[in-house]
C-alpha cells in the first residue's frame, strides 16, 4: 500500500510518482463533523514538510491542512471545492484535496503506515 499518514491526520497516496494525492484522514473528518468549506493552495504554489497548504471548515472548527511532505501543488481537487461535504462522504477517495509534486520522495518514509497511524489515532 502507498497511502501513508502524518502526525497532522493527513494521507497521502504516492501510487502516481508523477502526482501523489493528499486529503484528510477520517479520524480528522470525524473530530471536524460536516464540512462546510475548504481553502486550497494554488497550483504552481511550492511548501514545505509540514507548512500549511490549505483550511477546512466545519460546522464545530476551522483546521488547518498540513503539507505531509516537500513539493509542488500540481492540482486542486475542484470538486471538493464545489461540494466540501465531498470531505465528509469520501475522505480517502472522492474528497481528496491536492495533489503534489514530490520534492523529495524520501519523506515518505517518515510518515505512518496504516497501522501505526491507527494506533496513534486511537491515542490523539
């Protein structure tokens, strides 16, 4: 499996080297509750490792979307931005919310596999 987790409760699935896909884990949608808008970078737009890329508002809270790792925004997941419940329905699939570039691959390596990210969901 290519999905891999951040401490912030963000995936992101490295199957396409071209464009790996990032979005918010369903441990992050269920603490936020329905969503009601989200804030997504630019394309074009470069962060790093842990810099805010975008926001994601519910009815409870505002949040903020971590950069799980270094890169370039490639594309904005439009849809999510026509239909933020799209976040709540299908975190892992239909509700992604950009996609990146990799600046350095081996970050990845950082991040959680499902089960350890499971267990540390089940403690945050």
């Amino acid at each position: 499996m290519t999905v891999k987790f951040s401490k912030e409760h963000e995936w992101i699935n490295a199957a396409d080297a071209a464009a790996a896909v990032v979005g918010i884990t369903v441990h992050a949608q269920d603490a936020l509750g329905d969503v009601v808008f989200v804030d997504l970078p630019e394309v074009g737009a470069t962060f790093n490792q842990g810099d805010v890329a975008g926001v994601v508002e519910s009815v409870k809270a505002a949040a903020d979307v971590y950069m799980p790792v270094a890169g370039e925004i490639v594309e904005v997941n439009e849809a999510l931005r026509a239909d933020p419940a799209l976040a709540n329905t299908d975190p892992l699939g239909a509700g992604w919310f950009f996609k990146v570039k990799l600046a350095d691959a081996g970050q990845l390596a950082e991040l959680m596999d499902e089960t350890a990210y499971t267990a540390f969901a089940a403690n945050a």
